[in-house]
C-alpha cells in the first residue's frame, strides 16, 4: 500500500477555521459538506472531531485539490469543482496565494484565470453540517444548496451586502449564533431553530 504524508496545514490556516468552532457544535454530524475545502483545514478539524462523519469536499483549484488528497482522511469524498448556480465550466481567477482563488475580484485576485468544472449546488447532497468559504460566491451557493438536512451552517462572508442577503437568506430557518462584527469580511455560524 502506498501511504501519502499530509502537507502541513499553515498556523494562520489553522487559525482561520478555529473561527468555525468559537462556539461548539452542539451535535455529533454525520454528513459534512465542506464547499471551498482549499487543503482540507476545515475537513481535518471535522474528521478530528467527528471521526464517524462522512465527509465531501468541494475544491476548484488543481493545485490545492492535490494537497487536499494528502490531507484529508482516505474516506473523505472529494469533488474537484467549484460550487455555482448551476453546472459547466467557467474562468476562476487566480489568487495572490492558494487560499483566495475566485469568482469575484475583492484586491486579493490576479488576473490570471484557469478553467474549472462547477456543479450546480442544488446538485449537492443536503448535508447535517454545511461550511462554505468560497471568496464571494457563499450567497449564490445558498440560494441553490439543500439545506433541508441541514442543522448548522458555517461560512465565511466578504462583503457587507453579502453579510445581509446571507443573514436574511438563512434568518427563517436558522438562527444567527456569532455575533456580526459589521466588517465586510468575517465568519458566521447558523444552527436550526
């Protein structure tokens, strides 16, 4: 059998899904859907934490998806697109480092642009556990996920009017357990009402 070592994940990496979890889950997921899973930070912490989970990765870039495999647990599903309104192939543009490759252009985006395959996010199975960090695309992803199995849903959001379509997207069927920071970048935690 041929083992493959996992890359390390970077402290500040490390830090930035730490964030997810400032307040506890307060229950054991089974399904784990992780959209923009990059090198799999998030997918490992998951693992660690729910060892029992079935977890699926959603990752665009080719050259993360490849450290994504060395690091995320061997039964860990892993999609090599990103996650759209709909199915295709579309530019992605490159970022200033592996972690801010994107649809929209926020200043950390190159010019540089590749072709990635993206699948519909209604596509997706409806997960007990959603974490979504994909550069700006985390209010068009919603507006298509499933979301009926879903108890809590983690994200990152990086504009203010994303902030409050995402709030007012997610306000009937769940409820808001971070507080909002009012900057155009930061993390939120939804669970169930």
């Amino acid at each position: 059998m041929y083992v493959i070592d996992q890359e390390p994940i970077p402290d500040w990496l490390y830090d930035e899904v730490q964030d997810y979890f400032a307040i506890p889950i307060p229950f054991e997921p089974r399904t784990v859907l992780d959209i923009g899973a990059n090198i799999g930070a998030f997918a490992q912490e998951a693992h660690s934490r729910w060892p029992n989970a079935h977890i699926i990765c959603c990752e665009p870039m080719p050259f993360n998806v490849s450290r994504l495999r060395r690091n995320v647990h061997a039964d860990a599903l892993i999609i090599s697109a990103a996650v759209r309104e709909r199915s295709g192939v579309a530019e992605i543009f490159v970022g200033d480092n592996f972690v801010t490759g994107g649809f929209v252009q926020f200043g950390r985006q190159t010019q540089q642009t590749i072709l990635v395959e993206c699948i519909a996010a209604k596509d997706l199975p409806s997960c007990e556990l959603v974490k979504i960090d994909t550069e700006g695309c985390e209010v068009e992803i919603l507006k298509g996920l499933a979301l009926q199995a879903t108890s809590a849903v983690l994200l990152e959001y990086h504009s203010r009017a994303d902030a409050e379509t995402i709030k007012s997207l997610l306000s009937p069927a769940f409820r808001l357990v971070t507080a909002d920071s009012g900057e155009a970048l930061g993390t939120f935690v939804f669970f169930r009402r």
